[in-house]
C-alpha cells in the first residue's frame, strides 16, 4: 500500500513547477516501511516559490487519502498530517535551496527526483562527511560537569527538592547516552533508534539500571550510584578508543564520599 502512494505522490508532485527535489529520509528512503512507520517526505524548492509551495502543502497530503488533521512542529516549518481510519502519520518538510547544503544527515536520504542534477552533488557532497570524535577538551570538561551536576542533585535532595533531583538524575542518564553517542561517531537519534542492534546487553543494563524511579531516599541514592557507574564505563570507552587518560583534576574517592555524607543528612 505505501509503495503505491509514494508513486502517487512522486507522480502528483512532478506537476508542481516550483518543486525542484524530491527526497525521503529514513524508512521512506530505504522502502523499509513498518506498518506503524511514518512516511518522511522531504521538498526541494526555489526560494523564490517558497512561500507559494507552503500554502500549497495542506492539499498535497490529499494526495495520501481522507485527511485527520494537519499541524505544523513548533519553531519549525515542518507539516505532519494523520490520514484514514489508520492514522497513517505523513511529515512534508520544505526546503528553500539556498538553505541546502552538505551535511551529515544528508548522507542516508533517498533523492527521488532531481529537476537540474545540483541536489544530487549536495548529496554527494553530504556522503563524506563524518562525525568528529570528541576533542579531549571537551571530553574532561563533559566529564567534571557530570561530577558537578551529582553534586547538584544531591544538594537539591537535602533542600527538600526531591522531584528535580529525581528529574536531574535521570537528565544525566539522558546526557550520558548522548556523549556515548559521541564516542560512537553517530547522531544520538540514531543511536536511539537502533540501540538494540548498537548498544551491548551490558550498555543497555547500564542504562536502564541508572534510570530514577521515585523520590525516595535509598531510589535516589541507587540511582545516583547507578549514574556514577554509567559514567565510569563511558569514561573507560573514550579512553581505550581515544587512547588518551583523562587524569581529571578530582579525587573521585573523596568526592563519591561527600555524596554519601551528604545524602546522610537528609532528615536530620
């Protein structure tokens, strides 16, 4: 069913002169499409018919079947519609090409048609470039913000704040996951997708494990304990593929010792 209305679509929108480019990110590209998978549609277009193809995109999900509903992502010009009793999800992107350039998450999306052969070299272009590994700079500076933000949650426990140190501990798990992204050279988005198939069962034990609960004592100090050890294993990763120590300027010891003091005083 969806091969046929992407060919529909394909076909439809060929009439539309300002539209220069047609590509699908994603699922759509690889036409590895789930029955609950969204169909991504990106649209190159002539600055100059920019605003003309905006007006035009809530007609071009008819071409899909019975429209739900459109909206618009804030902060951004990117329309999703849910359409028929299933509630196929379509997202239409429009894109002005003066604003295209290379770039990474370029390298994977399927050019389906190309007015003038230019998007066609952009893409090209985008299939070369590679994410840079972290500088070790920023990896120390990564690293002691993780050690302060410890001491910030534990500090806002003891001030009664037991719901943002919840939020906070799981913000560095959410963090963490991220920079391990980094270390890998991929985007953390698609780490997410495919974590099953990138992170070993250790990792996503890691993860999990780390993740707050409640606003307990012992669930906040599990947790925090859990965090720690997330983070040394992240740590121990950049080391052995960087080779390069880290040698931060912070006793581990005496500060993992001032956690547990200090979570000891809540109560008092």
């Amino acid at each position: 069913m969806y091969e046929e209305l992407l060919d529909r679509f394909i076909e439809k929108i060929k009439e539309h002169k300002e539209v220069i480019g047609v590509a699908f990110p994603g699922s759509t590209g690889t036409r590895t499409l789930h029955k609950y998978s969204d169909i991504d549609i990106d649209l190159i277009v002539k600055d100059k018919d920019y605003n003309k193809l905006i007006k035009k995109i809530p007609t071009l999900f008819n071409i899909f079947g019975k429209v739900k509903f459109i909206a618009r992502y804030e902060g951004y010009l990117q329309f999703y519609a849910y359409i028929g009793d299933d509630y196929l999800k379509v997202e239409i992107e429009p894109i002005k090409w003066s604003s295209l350039n290379p770039y990474y998450e370029l390298a994977n999306i399927k050019l389906i048609y190309d007015k003038d052969g230019r998007l066609t070299r952009t893409l090209k272009k985008s299939k070369k470039i590679k994410l840079a590994f972290p500088e070790h700079n920023e990896v120390i500076n990564f690293f002691l913000f993780m050690r302060d933000w410890q001491h910030y949650t534990a500090r806002h426990f003891i001030r009664g704040r037991k719901f943002s140190a919840m939020s906070e501990l799981n913000n560095i798990g959410s963090q963490l996951f991220k920079f391990l992204a980094k270390i890998k050279k991929i985007k953390d988005y698609e780490l997410m997708r495919d974590a099953e198939k990138i992170l070993s069962n250790k990792e996503i034990n890691l993860f999990l494990k780390a993740k707050c609960q409640s606003m307990d004592k012992k669930e906040i100090i599990r947790s925090s304990k859990a965090n720690w050890k997330l983070m040394k294993y992240i740590e121990q990763e950049y080391e052995k593929k960087s080779k390069k120590k880290l040698n931060l300027p912070l006793d581990d010891n005496d500060f993992i010792k001032w956690l547990n003091r200090t979570y000891k005083e809540e109560g008092k």
